[in-house]
C-alpha cells in the first residue's frame, strides 16, 4: 500500500488522468493485480496492489483472498470509499468469459460495503481497451469498452513526469547495477575484515561506520564509500553479522545513539530495556514513532550502490535491507520482487524467508495507513498547477 499525495494536486476527474495516475501511484504498470484507490472523505489516502488470485482458484481460496483484501482497506483510517481496478491483459478473443473474472469483483463489492466501504467504481484493464464493471448502458459504455488512452499525453502523466516519477515496466529485483571497478579490491578487503572480526568492538566500528554515512551528505557518502576500499569492505563485511545487519534499519529510523542502546541491550552488556523492545517493534512495524524518513531513503541508496560491489551472503543481505525498506515504505510488491532475488541468490537465507511470510500473511507496517507518519516520495517539481 501506498500513501498518495493529496488528490487536489491531480485531475483524476477523467478515466484517461485516472489510467495514467495508477502507474505513478505504484512505481511501476501493474499487471494481473487488483489495483485500489483508497478514499478518506474527497481525498486520496492510499493506493493498494494485490496479485489477482490464480483463474483455478477454488471458491474458497477466492473468499480468503476478498477477506485478506477488505482487512487491508480498513488498516487505513477513516477509509469509506474505493476505486477498484482489475488489471488482466485479457481481451474478449482471449478471454474465458467476458468481462473477465466479475464474479470476484461482485464477491469484493460485496465484502467492502458490508464493511462500511462505498465502491465508487469498477473496471476492468485488458491490453487494449477498458471498460466499467458497473455501467451496462449501451449509450455511455459499449460492451466491448473504450479503447486505452496514450497515458503519456494525459496532463497527470506530464505533470508527474516533470515532477520526477518514472514508472517502471516491471518491479525492480536489484538487478542492473553494474559492478564497481575496483570490485575485486573490495572483495580482498571484505574477506580480510571477516577474518580480523572480533567480536562486540568489531561490530561497534562497523554500526559506527554506517553512522556516519547516514549522517553524511549524500553526495559525501558515495565518495568516501566509492572511493576507499576500505570503507566499502567495512560495510559489505558487517553484514556478514546478523546483529549488525538487522540493527541498520533502526539505525537508520532511529538514530544512532538510540540503535547503539538497543545493540547493547540486546547484547546482553545492559540487559533488555525500552531500547530493545523498541527495536523490535520497528523491525516488525509496529512501533509507534515515525521513521526518521531522510535517513531511510539514505540507507536504501547506499544499499542499491553497494549491490555493484556485493557478493553471496552480502548480496542475500541487501536485496533483503532493499526488500525490509520497500515494506517500511507500503510498497509491497517491490518488497516482494527483492526477497525473491534474495532467495534466488541464496535459497536458505533465513531473514529473507521471514520477511516473505510476513509480506504473504499481508502484514504491513502500522505508520504506512497514517498519512502523517507514512513515507512519501519526493518528486523534484511541482504537481500542482
């Protein structure tokens, strides 16, 4: 789920600025999912993908899946409306039956207005036309739909554009970065920190390290990490260690002096304290504070930038930070995609497996649903007119 700018900053009046929004909202054009424009009175609150369920599902399956669906429209406050878009790539020549899966539409408007939730409208995506689940009048809404609009003309495109958004044709798995050019020294300095690792001082040097890139400009940073061996080992060879690894999205959220009492606490130095209890609940999204936002989006580029220099367990523990943070932020799917690639990387990395059950069972983090404590995306221009 992801927390939407204010919808007074967008034209959606038209199906065409709706169909071009969507992608943005997202990341990326969606495709076999169930796309939800959550609604808090007139405005935009969230916007919510899930895959649609398999065609052979049973009844059954089908039903849990609405359930899983509704619970998650009712995570965002005040929620009292939606707009459903089915999303299939079918056409009627391809199609089973037509339009395509409207029973599981009709289960899911039922389901939302028993629990309070209008449905403002339902369509249905196909590859290249759409048409209104709901409008059966030939005047306004042929049976066989309109055709897809050009969203790169819409003004809700062209407007996001200029602001910076670029959806992707697919979700990112970490792929396509390319390796560094001193990769084989930094992979020399990794193995040998590895072998120097001793212990608790070891690993507050490493939490230390990573402290002071957080703290650092961003252009800073990538020069001292691209341009010291050294420093690039460090990093890389510090998540090697479970501790210090699963410690870095606090450090990030909370700051180091906070992330360095949970690390003792948690080491057993000062015993289990407010500190701990706390960084366990941001791991699993349940801590009531707001994330410290700008040193999260910091702590994602360094992971996405260190990917050109990663290998084996050190690769697994990024795509898996990169997955942990796309959930902090309420983009599941892309949360998905990374744990994937961890697992493909390594097949039994532990922390990967974990958070997949958690991204499956559709948990998602408590500040996503609250505009005020969610992460929105910084776009560099104006979206407004």
């Amino acid at each position: 789920m992801t927390t939407s700018p204010s919808a007074s900053n967008f034209s959606l009046a038209s199906p065409d600025e709706v169909l071009a929004y969507i992608p943005h909202a997202l990341g990326f054009y969606p495709r076999n999912s169930v796309v939800l424009l959550i609604m808090q009175k007139a405005g935009l609150a969230a916007t919510l993908r899930v895959d649609l369920p398999a065609g052979h599902h049973e009844p059954s399956n089908e039903r849990i899946w609405v359930r899983q669906l509704v619970s998650l429209v009712h995570k965002v406050p005040q929620a009292d409306a939606v707009f459903v878009a089915f999303y299939t790539e079918q056409s009627p020549e391809n199609a089973a039956d037509w339009p395509p899966r409207h029973k599981l539409l009709q289960e899911l408007v039922a389901a939302l207005m028993r629990g309070g939730i209008q449905v403002r409208d339902g369509w249905h995506v196909g590859s290249e036309r759409w048409h209104s689940y709901f409008c059966r009048s030939e005047e306004c809404c042929p049976a066989e739909g309109f055709a897809l609009p050009d969203l790169a003309l819409t003004e809700t495109h062209l407007r996001m554009v200029v602001a910076g958004s670029a959806p992707e044709e697919q979700l990112w798995d970490g792929g396509g970065v390319a390796d560094w050019p001193n990769k084989d020294a930094v992979r020399v300095q990794v193995s040998e920190m590895l072998e120097g690792f001793s212990g608790s001082a070891s690993r507050v040097r490493f939490i230390d390290g990573w402290a002071r890139l957080l703290d650092a400009d961003p252009a800073v940073a990538e020069q001292g990490m691209r341009g010291t061996d050294s420093v690039c080992g460090a990093l890389l060879a510090s998540l090697h260690d479970k501790m210090i690894r699963d410690l870095l999205p606090y450090l990030a959220g909370r700051g180091e002096e906070r992330a360095l009492q949970a690390f003792r606490e948690v080491g057993g130095d000062a015993g289990i304290g407010e500190a701990a209890q706390d960084f366990s609940d941001f791991l699993l999204g349940a801590a009531g504070t707001q994330p410290d936002w700008e040193r999260m989006d910091r702590l994602w580029f360094i992971c996405r930038d260190l990917l050109g220099v990663a290998a084996g367990q050190d690769h697994a523990a990024l795509l898996c930070l990169l997955g942990w943070l796309e959930w902090a932020k309420g983009r599941g799917s892309s949360a998905l995609s990374l744990l994937k690639a961890a697992l493909r990387t390594d097949p039994g990395y532990r922390l990967a497996q974990l958070l997949l059950r958690l991204l499956e069972a559709g948990e998602m983090p408590f500040w996503v649903a609250d505009p005020d404590r969610a992460w929105h995306r910084k776009l560099d221009g104006r979206l407004s007119a």
